[in-house]
C-alpha cells in the first residue's frame, strides 16, 4: 500500500538552517525565534555557517520593540561569536523587522525584488496621570535613541531624519541606504 508521511515543515527548515519571520513581533514569537537560532548553533560551528549560513525569511509588519532588541542582540551575539546570519526580505520588512533585516551579517542582507522596507521611529501609546506619561515619554525617547543608534551602525545616517514619519523603500532605496547589501 501507499505510504503517507507528515512532514513538520519548521523542523525540516531548522535542519537546513533556515527560520522564518511572520508575525508580529511578541513575547511568544520572538522567544521562539531566539530558541531557534540557539537550536541551529547546537548543531553547527561557525566555520559551517560560511557556506550554510543561518537564514532569517523575513515577512512581517514588524511589533514591540523590547521583543525587537531581544532578537537584535542575540543575533549580534552569534555574528561576534563568527556566525554568518542571512537576513532575506520576502515580503514586507516593517518598522521592528526592518531593523532585524539590517542586522544581518554585512554581505548577506537581501531583498526580493517586490518586497518592501518599512522604517518609522516608535510609536508611544501614553495614557493616564500626567507624571505617567512622562516617563512613557522618556522611555520611548531611550527606545528610539536605541533604534537610532542601530540604523547608524548597520545602514546609512541619511535615514535618521527620514523616519520622522512612516517611510516605505523599495529594495533599490534599501540598497542605497544601505539596509540591505543585495537584490535577489
């Protein structure tokens, strides 16, 4: 008889190597994609990640920015440790996934031709007393200086001024700014 076999798409992707970024960026998602790059330095070296590097697909409106720099700095953590981490962009990089899509290895950050790159500063909710909204205030004031700081280490300073406002780049615009370091 014919013989049927489930196959876990994730554990075969992890088995190549390979993780995918969808969804807004939570506690929950971002905890698994943090659990699945130390999974995949389990079982390779450093060595191995230059010619089957870590590949990050990324399709997602981006999320919650203390989730976003939780990501960032485990994926700074693997590339100083000599790991290569491939960020490709398959859809839409926006806002949080953005900036995970510019920290990959430098030489290794793609776009697909029709995807898009979406950059804006945080965006603060405030509500309640007065002396509240103040300290949300400054706290997304030390969030955006974080953000700020990573775009100028990783791409162009000509894009600081730019994300005063929701600013939407095709994959020649992030080229140029040095978000990304090839189109596929």
């Amino acid at each position: 008889g014919q013989h049927s076999q489930v196959i876990d798409l994730e554990s075969k992707l992890l088995q190549n190597n390979i993780i995918f970024i969808t969804d807004v960026f939570t506690q929950e998602s971002i905890s698994t994609i943090q659990a699945e790059l130390f999974y995949i330095i389990n079982k390779i070296t450093p060595k191995e990640s230059e010619s089957n590097p870590i590949t990050i697909y990324i399709n997602s409106p981006g999320g919650d920015e203390y989730c976003l720099l939780g990501l960032y700095d485990v994926m700074q953590l693997l590339i100083q440790q000599g790991y290569v981490i491939k960020t490709v962009n398959v859809g839409i990089a926006a806002s949080a996934a953005a900036i995970i899509l510019l920290a990959g290895s430098k030489g290794y950050r793609q776009c697909l031709p029709n995807s898009t790159v979406m950059l804006h500063q945080p965006s603060a909710g405030t509500w309640g007393t007065v002396t509240d909204m103040e300290i949300d205030i400054a706290e997304n004031k030390r969030l955006k200086n974080c953000l700020i700081n990573i775009i100028k280490k990783h791409a162009s300073e000509d894009l600081i001024p730019l994300i005063e406002r929701d600013l939407f780049l095709t994959p020649s615009q992030a080229l140029e700014y040095g978000i990304i370091d090839e189109i596929k």
